[in-house]
C-alpha cells in the first residue's frame, strides 16, 4: 500500500461513521431477522471501532498538548519575568514623578520668594 493510500484518524473516522449511518438506516427499513442480527452486530463493530479511534485521537491529541506546554514553559516564565521588569520601571517611574514634583513645587516657591520669572 503506498504512503498516501494510509488514512489518518479522521478520514478513518469520518469513513466510519459514513458507514455507521448508512447501515443503520438500512437496519431501521429491514424486517427483523438474521439480516437485521447481522447489521446490528455490525454496527456493534463500528462502535468499537469508533471509539478505539476516538481514543487514538484523544491519545495523539494528548500528546500534542503536552509537548505545546511544554515548549511554553520557557516563554511564559520569561513574559513573567518581563513583567516584573516592567513593573519595576513603572514603580521608578512613579518615584521620578514625585521626586520632580518636590522639584517643581521648590522651584515654584524659589522663584516666587525672589520674584524670579
């Protein structure tokens, strides 16, 4: 079977389910009997395929996010770290803010004393 013929989880999930509904239509129009016993236990087949693929999925899926957390870890921890650097500059900067109000106000009371413009 060459390389592109192989279906992924979801194709095969997909062609599963296609032909889960199909029979089951074609088990509500059949007469009961050992044709219907045959359909039902062929949808019986189909589910626990469905859900091993499921499950598959899941697993893969698990998988994934696993490794995408763990390739965050490292960002994260230095978004963290930039926001602490970030805060410490706005703490500064609210200290220089203050320090030259004092300024402006000695400013403002010197100038004023001499009647300095």
């Amino acid at each position: 079977m060459a390389d592109n013929d192989i279906l992924s989880i979801p194709q095969g999930h997909d062609a599963l389910q296609q032909l889960k509904e199909s029979l089951s239509q074609q088990y509500g129009q059949t007469p009961a009997g050992p044709v219907s016993d045959m359909i039902d236990a062929r949808l019986d087949q189909i589910d626990a395929a469905l859900t091993a693929l499921n499950q598959a999925a899941m697993a893969s899926n698990t998988v994934a996010i696993n490794a995408a957390a763990a390739a965050m870890t490292n960002p994260l921890r230095d978004l963290d770290g930039l926001k602490d650097q970030i805060q410490s500059i706005g703490n500064d900067a609210g200290k220089a803010g203050q320090v030259l109000g004092g300024v402006d106000q000695f400013i403002s009371g010197v100038t004023s004393y001499f009647g300095v413009k």
